[in-house]
C-alpha cells in the first residue's frame, strides 16, 4: 500500500463537488450558473453522470467540454453504460443510454467514460461514488481503486465487467484475488449503503437510514472505520438525500427524481462549506 496520498497547493480554490446528475442537463447547467464560480475553480462529480434523466448524451458531452477541469468517478450508472455497450447487459426500462450508444462518436465516449477513475483522493477529501468498507483508510481505497480502475482500462475490460457483477463474496479479505477481489473493490465503491460493523454488506435494501436490516447501519456510521480522519464525499443514496457532515458529505438529493439538485464549495474548514441547489421538474422514472 502506499505511504502517502496526494495534496494540492492550499492556496488552490476549493473544488465544487455535484451530486448524481443522471443525465439532468437543464437542472445541471443551471446550478452551475447560480453557483457563480470563477472559471478556475475545479468542478467534482460524484458520479452517476448518466441515466434515467432525459438528456445522458448531451450531459456527458457537457462534462467531456470542461476538459481537466472537470474530475469525475464513475457511478453505478456509468460502468452500466459500459456493459450496455459491451453487450453484457441489456437497457432497463427506464435508462436513457440509447442516445449514447447510437452517437456517431459513441466508441470515443464508452472510451472516455472506461478510462475515468472510481476514486478520487485531493487535500484531504475522498469522493467516491456510494461508499467506502470500514477497514480501508484512505490509501487502501485508493491503491484498491487503482487495481479496479486498471481492470477496467486493460484489452480484456469487457471480461472484467461481466465478472462484477453479483453480491458475494459480501465482505473484503486481504487474501481475496481475481474477479472476487475486483467484485467486492466495485460493490463497496459503487453500489453499498448498508453493512455490519466487520463490513459485510447488504444490497437488498434502497431506503433511508431506517430501512438497514438488523445488525446493518449505514457504511459512514461504522464503528472504528478507517477513513474517519479524512472528508468523504458521495452521492448515489437518494433516499438519504442531502447530508452534510463535517467528514462525510452525501449529495445524492435525487433530480432525477423531481426533487433536487446539489453542489457543495468542499472547502477545508467545514464552517465555510457552501450549499447550491437547483429544483428539478423531472418526472419520476419507472
């Protein structure tokens, strides 16, 4: 594992981190005009770029202008975008990737969206897109992260991601290897909300905090985890919706859903954290 993890100038502006956009355009450039930063200010998403809302195609070219301004983890959402592709899945009722997938360009974007991160580490924050097990600090994440996101990115990534598919094994184990390893790496990372003190985790339930079977909490308020001395940021939990803490941030507030959409100033000092919303009018999917 490594020793150290990355930082940036403290001199640098505070990133504005987003929420799930889902493919919520007009709610997203929105919100960005009435967060009213300046054009050197990093933009964060949280992944879950795409899906559901009614313009993925034209929200993921949106975030593909900004260029590296922009640092994006992918969502659950996001490697399904790449299984639809890969022809490992089929579209769901109600996804809105065909736009995507009939683009003329649609190669160079499944490649784009391949080769983006599913963790991010900067000054002392941590974005990932659902959640982090309780036995992995900061630099575990990330070096476990790096191993999926190589998977992801090598000539066999379609193999990779028909193998990540399913909930077990359920809890990490440093002996894991191969598919088992990367499958729990892409669960804990991606989809989990709910999991025991010892990190098992349960996929079954969707709904708030209330809703975590016996034994089950919510992955943040797990005793003694790891990444307690570092900020986290996340979204893909809209029945938890907006949650600011000072060392855990979720900013899943379902747009996609009729309801809101949010970004954060992810500042250092969690007193000058500022919160943007933006209502949004679309229709629930089914």
């Amino acid at each position: 594992m490594t020793d150290a993890l990355p930082s940036i100038n403290d001199l640098s502006p505070a990133p504005l981190v987003f929420g799930d956009l889902q493919g919520c355009r007009d709610p997203f450039q929105r919100l960005l005009k009435k967060a009213d930063v300046r054009d050197d200010v990093p933009l964060w998403f949280a992944g879950d770029l795409i899906n559901r809302g009614p313009k993925s195609l034209q929200t993921l070219r949106d975030v593909i202008a900004l260029g590296s301004r922009a640092t994006v983890v992918l969502g659950n959402h996001d490697l399904n975008l790449l299984s639809v592709a890969a022809g490992l899945r089929k579209p769901k009722k109600g996804d809105t990737l065909d736009e995507i997938l009939a683009a003329p360009d649609a190669a160079d974007l499944i490649e784009w969206v391949r080769h983006k991160p599913v963790a991010h580490f900067e000054n002392g924050m941590l974005m990932v897109h659902a959640g982090v097990l309780p036995q992995w600090d900061a630099a575990m994440t990330m070096e476990l992260a790096h191993e999926l996101e190589c998977a992801l990115r090598a000539p066999n990534w379609k193999e990779t991601l028909a193998a990540l598919y399913g909930n077990e094994p359920h809890r990490w184990d440093d002996s894991l290897s191969g598919a088992d390893r990367l499958r729990v790496i892409y669960n804990a990372l991606t989809r989990i909300r709910f999991c025991t003190a010892e990190g098992a985790m349960e996929f079954a339930n969707n709904g708030g905090p209330d809703a975590a079977p016996p034994g089950y909490m919510p992955w943040f308020d797990a005793p003694g985890r790891r990444t307690q001395d570092v900020t986290i940021v996340f979204g893909h939990w809209a029945a938890l919706g907006l949650m600011i803490r000072d060392d855990v941030l979720c900013l899943d507030s379902g747009c996609v859903w009729g309801n809101k959409l949010s970004a954060v100033r992810l500042t250092a000092d969690p007193a000058q954290r500022v919160v943007t919303q933006v209502s949004c009018s679309m229709k629930k999917q089914t």
